[in-house]
C-alpha cells in the first residue's frame, strides 16, 4: 500500500510546515513521498527529499491540493492513498500511516478516511471537527458521509473515478462536495477516531473569506449534487439555520452576498446523485437535507 502526502502553503508558517514534514517522515512503514505546494509563495526550508512545487497565484485549497494530487501522476496514480494534511498540524503518532494502510486493505470499498483533530495543549476536538450529526463524542469512529479537508486519506483510485476536488470552490464545502460524488459512485468514508492530526484550536471564522465562501458553495454543492427536488429544501434549512446563528450583521450580509452569487455564477457540472445515493445518506443519519 503505497502512501503519498499532500501539503499546502502560504509560506507563513514555516517552522509549523517542517515540523509536520518531519512527524509524516518519523511514521513507522515505508517512507511516505511528500509534495508541499507553494499557493502563491515559494515554498522554502523543507528537508532534501521533499517535492515542492511552486504556483504563481493562490488557487485556494482544493486548486492547490488538486496540483498536489497532480504532481504523483495523473489522479495520482503513483500511489495508492494520499494523505492530505494542514500546513500547521502535526502527526502525533508514529504507527498513523500504518493504520492507514491497514484501513484501506482490509476493505476494497473503504475511499475516504477522515482523521480525528485535536488540539494540542488540551487534546480536546471541536464539535465541528466530527463529521456527522451526533458529534458529542469524538472519539467514536463511525461511518461518515463527509470529511475533514486538512487532516484525511483518499484512494487515489476514487479520484480516477469521480474526479478531483471542485477546484472552483476555492474554500469551504470542496470535501462534501468530493464525497457526495464518492458516495454515490459506491465508495464508503470512515471517520478514525484513533488516527489523530494535532491542529491548534481556530474558528472557522478567522478567514476574511467565510461567510461568503460557504453561502455561495452551499448554493453550487446543491446544483451540482443535489435531485432537483432536495436542492429548495436542502439550501432552505441551512438558511434558516444561518438566521438561528445570528451571525453579525457584516457576516449576514456577506452571507447573503454569497447566497445570491451561488444562484447567479457557474457551478460546474451538474451530476445529481441518484436517490439511492440519497437512501444511503440518510440511513447514515445524515440526508441531504441537513
């Protein structure tokens, strides 16, 4: 089972960036080849060995990890999963890539791994860290039917089948919007409670960007994944529950900005799942609703 890693960056964390390097070098098993891509800045200061590769803009998040996907081969058929893993986190644990291997050889329909996040004074998860509904105990593994961008392993097998990341998106919402396309191809997501990625604790909120980045997805992973019945009564829960929220009066109003962007600009292909698809999510506890 062959194991690539994928990391981008800014260039503004330098030292978390080699500490990370250097817990993904430490894991027990076969070395694990790491791309770091440079989203608009060079990437500088990483051990000899590692692949970096330059790009002159910011692509976002899921652009840049779809150059790192790249950089292993076409849908990065090199190796056979890659763990895509934040700038700022850290490998804990030496033997995480050998349960990751175990994973995924034990069950041939197994695409998607989302890894537990804790923080790494106090080891607590946030709540929005735990991809299903029933979040209040992290460290319950479980069947999923999302994941977690900065801290997973992916088939790569799944990539040659539905595709990269929505490189469109450019941040928030390109991992549901992967693994509704995994989903409905037949592949599972597990959530791995014991497979641990140490991240500092943030609010979502910290990029200037959010509220209009996650209304305007929301609106495009609905056209593009969503039985046109769902897509009304999908965007009108998250609607309602933006409004319980109450977020600022400058955040709603970006909000809104964005909700009306994703009505009015290109989504990308529109591929609805079959409602199959739709059955399943839901006996996850999680319909296409929520």
């Amino acid at each position: 089972m062959r194991l690539g890693a994928v990391i981008i960056t800014m260039g503004n964390r330098p030292d978390d960036l080699r500490a990370l390097i250097d817990s993904v070098s430490a894991q027990d098993g076969d070395p694990i080849e790491v791309v770091v891509v440079g989203n608009g800045a060079p990437v500088t200061g990483v051990p000899e060995g590692v692949r970096t590769v330059d790009l002159p803009e910011n692509l976002g998040i899921p652009g840049g990890r779809n150059v790192g996907i790249e950089a292993f081969g076409p849908n990065g058929r090199e190796v056979d999963v890659l763990l895509f893993l934040d700038d700022d986190g850290l490998l804990p644990d030496k033997d995480t890539a050998e349960r990751v291997r175990r994973a995924f050889a034990a069950d041939p329909r197994l695409g998607i791994v989302s890894f537990r996040i804790a923080d790494p004074e106090t080891g607590a998860t946030q709540r929005r860290h735990v991809p299903r509904l029933r979040a209040s105990d992290p460290m319950r593994s479980s069947r999923v039917t999302t994941f977690l961008g900065g801290a997973n392993a992916v088939r790569t097998e799944v990539f040659r089948q539905v595709g990269p990341l929505p490189g469109e998106f450019f941040y928030a919402h390109e991992e549901t919007d992967l693994a509704w396309r995994a989903l409905d191809a037949g592949w599972l997501i597990d959530y791995r409670a014991d497979m641990v990625l140490h991240h500092p604790t943030t609010p979502p909120s910290r990029h200037a960007v959010y509220h209009r980045m996650i209304a305007r997805n929301r609106v495009w992973l609905a056209r593009r994944n969503l039985p046109a019945p769902l897509v009304p009564l999908y965007l009108g829960v998250w609607l309602l529950l933006t409004l319980v929220r109450r977020p600022s009066s400058e955040g709603l109003k970006a909000w809104f900005g964005g909700f009306r962007e994703g009505w009015t600009t290109p989504c990308g292909p529109r591929r609805p799942m079959s409602w199959r698809t739709v059955w399943r999510l839901t006996r996850l506890g999680r319909p296409p609703v929520i």
